[in-house]
C-alpha cells in the first residue's frame, strides 16, 4: 500500500468528489452494515488510509452502558471491544464528538491495534435521539493527517448513514 501526500485543498476536493458517489451507493440501501462496509472500502481507497471502519455499541442482556463492538472495516486487523470512555473511540462515544489525535502516541490511553498508525480521527453516529449508536474510525500512517477538512466532510458522512440506517 502506498500514500500519496496530498495538500488539504487537494483532499477537500477528492471528498467533494468521492461524497457524492458514496451516497449514491448507499442511498437506495437501509442496512446499516452493508453501508459502513462500502464506505470503509471507499475512503480507504480514495485515500490509502491505513484503517477504515465503523465500531458499533452493542449492549449485552441485563448490561445499560454496553460497549463498542468491531464492525465492518477495511485493514489490518484490530480490537474488538472498546469499553465506554477507552480509547480515542471510547472517548468519541462519551462525548459524542468527533476526536481528531495528531499523534497517537500522545493521547493517553490510545488503543494500539497497528504499529504504523500515528494519528486518527473518530466521528461518533447519532441517532434520532442524539444518541451514539456507532463510531467511525479512521487511522493514518501520518502524524497531524486530520484536519477539518476531514471533520467537515466526515461528519456530513455520518449524517447521511444515520438517516439512511433508520
Ligand atoms: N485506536 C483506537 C482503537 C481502534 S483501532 O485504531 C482500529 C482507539 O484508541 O480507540
């Protein structure tokens, strides 16, 4: 796999781009999980990206808090359960915002699950009633690769999942 560097403009336009097509993928679809394993497959080979994918909450018979749960994703392999609060995606889950890490060995109890990943950013999916059902998650092997250009065109991203998962 390799990475082209691109500048923030170059990137804004390949979302402007790509986000269309994405939608138009997974407009005629409800199934949530067909839809986060199209995306993963999208923006990770738009972008070369060394991890993409979703973790969704699932919460266990008699349990209230539950815990994010591995799902569709594009890369190597990863953790499968992130406890609420852990992690760059626990966090994101707690404060239901998105978390953008410039450099992964710096942010206390970040989740290791690849040597060669060095910033991350993580946008948490609501539902209709503001609460986070998923996280998706998106790691680099680039420190400081996310900015807000990410965060805007992600976010429109998970906007679009949360509509159509209903
Ligand atoms: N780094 C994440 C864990 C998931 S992997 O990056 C795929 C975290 O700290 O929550």
């Amino acid at each position: 796999m390799y990475r082209i560097s691109v500048t923030a403009e170059d990137r804004k336009g390949i979302y402007e781009e790509l986000l269309p097509q994405i939608v138009s993928l997974i407009e005629g679809e409800n199934d949530m999980i067909a839809n986060m394993a199209n995306i993963s497959s999208a923006l990770k080979e738009a972008f070369g990206f060394l991890w993409v994918g979703f973790y969704i909450v699932r919460h266990a018979a008699g349990e209230d808090m539950g815990e994010l749960v591995l799902g569709p994703f594009q890369g190597p392999v990863a953790c499968s359960r992130i406890k609420y609060g852990k992690g760059v995606c626990g966090m994101s889950w707690s404060r239901a915002e998105t978390i953008i890490v410039d450099d992964v060995t710096l942010f206390p109890g970040h989740i290791a699950c690849s040597p060669y990943s060095r910033s991350e950013i993580v946008v948490p999916l609501l539902d209709a009633g503001g609460n986070v059902f998923a996280v998706m998650d998106i790691d680099s092997t680039e420190k400081s690769d996310f900015s807000a250009v990410d965060r805007y065109f992600l976010e429109i991203l998970a906007g679009k999942i949360c509509r159509l998962a209903k």
